[in-house]
C-alpha cells in the first residue's frame, strides 16, 4: 500500500501545522473553544497540561476539566449573546497578555461592554496556563475577592510606568496625572463612566479613589513590557490607610511617542474601601 506512508506525512504535517498556529496564538485557539464549545484543538496543541485560572470557575486543570469550563462558559455566552473583539495584545519572553471587550446583552436587554484581559504562557513544551482578569459585575451585579494566583517577585519598573505606580501607592494627585499625556486616559475594569480622559476627568477620578487615605499598593509578579506596553499582574493590598484581603489583577500601560502615558487600562473586581 503505497500511498500509507504519504498519507501518515501528511497526517503529521497537518497536526504540525495545527500545532504551529495554536503556538504562535494560544489566546485565540482557547476563545476558539469558548465561542465553539470544541477542545480538541486545545488538547491536540497542548497534550500535556492546560490550565486555567478563571473568576467565575477558580482552577481549570486538565482536558476533563476544561471540556465541562467550555460547556459553562458556552451556556453562559449564548444566554447573554456575547461578542468578542481584540483590543491589543502584549507579548515577551514566551508570555503573551491579550485585551479584549466582550459585548453581551444585559437582562434588560441593554448593551454591556466587559473587558476582559488573559495571559498566557507554557511552563513547558506541552502544557499551557492562560489567567483571565475581569471584573464580575456583568455576570451577577456583585464584586468578588480574587485571590492572589501568583506570587510577588521582587522587580524595578522605571520610566513613566513606575513613577506613575509610584504615585498611585503614595496618592500623589499632581504626579498621577501629570504622567499622563494631555489627552492620555484611564480605563476601570467596569462601571457606569469607566472611560476617564484628559487632564480634567483623571484628576476627578483619582482624587475620587484617593479619599480612603492614599491610592491602591500593589505587589508586581510578572511585567509583560514590549516597549510600548507594560502589562503588570498584580496583588493589590492596601488601598490608602486600609489593608486588604490580597486580590488579584493586572494592569496595562500604554506609552506614548512624548515619554507620558497614553492609557492605562487595569482588569480586577477591586472596590475601594468604603
């Protein structure tokens, strides 16, 4: 039989090229199965281990695992026709952070932007961990504690990013704002106005969040930073004179061609002390 031998290459080649793809855009491959209810994919890509880590679901480990997260998941968007569009994406060092904004209908039937953000990275050839950060308030109406997922590391962040970081802990208002370009603006997980732009409104904003006594402390554990963009998971805890229970989150720095920020957009179900 002749033809066997070629039809194996070619078997191989496909699963090779398969597998090529879902290396180069993990992110894409796994809200491939969110959006199609299919895993196979996912389990052929990464036959060794695939883990999430979701807010809604906690720790997804493994193909059984994951198969019952996509089925939820694919309940839950369809209920509430989700929509899903890429806002930017961040990658170095074999770890990539990807922005989206989810469109789902609410109850009401009005329209509802969710943004959501996911990493992901392989601890080794065969296995994938993908962290999603967002707020729940779109699902039930409720913020939820996320507990830390990684462990802080001890990293120096220069430039705009850390002395806006800086001020941020500190509560420093001037040095907030001034970090921002003119027209630069900041993005909150979630809420009726999340969108803040220009001088004016950030200023508003940050003064705002500033009333507990200072600005939220975060410990950094792992910068995705390509030059351009600085995306920070994050354990937020402290927030002004209040200790926190440590949340999880991550935070992206947009910079702009003059040194200054031209976005800031974080993904965390974070409330400011009452």
């Amino acid at each position: 039989m002749p033809w066997f031998p070629d039809f194996v290459s070619a078997v191989e080649l496909a699963r090779r090229q398969t597998r090529s793809v879902g290396l180069a855009d993990p992110v894409q491959q796994y809200f491939n199965a969110l959006e199609t209810g299919r895993t196979h994919e996912l389990e052929e890509i990464w036959p060794g281990q695939v883990t999430i880590y979701d807010p809604r679901e906690g720790e997804v480990r493994g193909h059984r695992q994951l198969r019952r997260f996509v089925r939820n998941n694919q309940l839950l968007w369809a209920e509430r026709h989700v929509r899903i569009e890429t806002v930017a994406s961040t990658s170095m060092g074999g770890r990539a952070v990807i922005e989206l904004m989810a469109h789902l209908d609410d109850y009401d039937d009005q329209p509802t932007d969710w943004p959501i953000a996911v990493v992901s990275e392989s601890p080794d050839e065969l296995s994938v961990v993908f962290r999603t950060y967002c707020s729940q308030w779109p699902v039930d109406g409720q913020h939820h504690i996320r507990r830390p997922l990684l462990e802080p590391v001890n990293t120096q962040l220069s430039d705009v990013v850390g002395r806006h970081l800086a001020a941020l802990s500190a509560g420093d208002l001037d040095s907030v704002v001034s970090a921002f370009a003119p027209d630069g603006y900041f993005r909150e997980s979630i809420g009726p106005k999340p969108l803040h732009r220009g001088t004016r409104e950030l200023r508003s904003y940050f003064a705002d969040c500033f009333k507990a006594g200072g600005g939220p402390t975060l410990e950094h554990c792992t910068v995705t930073d390509d030059g351009v963009c600085c995306a920070l998971e994050f354990n937020c805890v402290r927030w002004g004179r209040h200790d926190l229970t440590p949340q999880a989150g991550i935070i992206v720095y947009e910079r702009g061609s003059d040194g200054l920020l031209a976005a800031a957009r974080i993904y965390d179900d974070i409330g400011a002390p009452a």
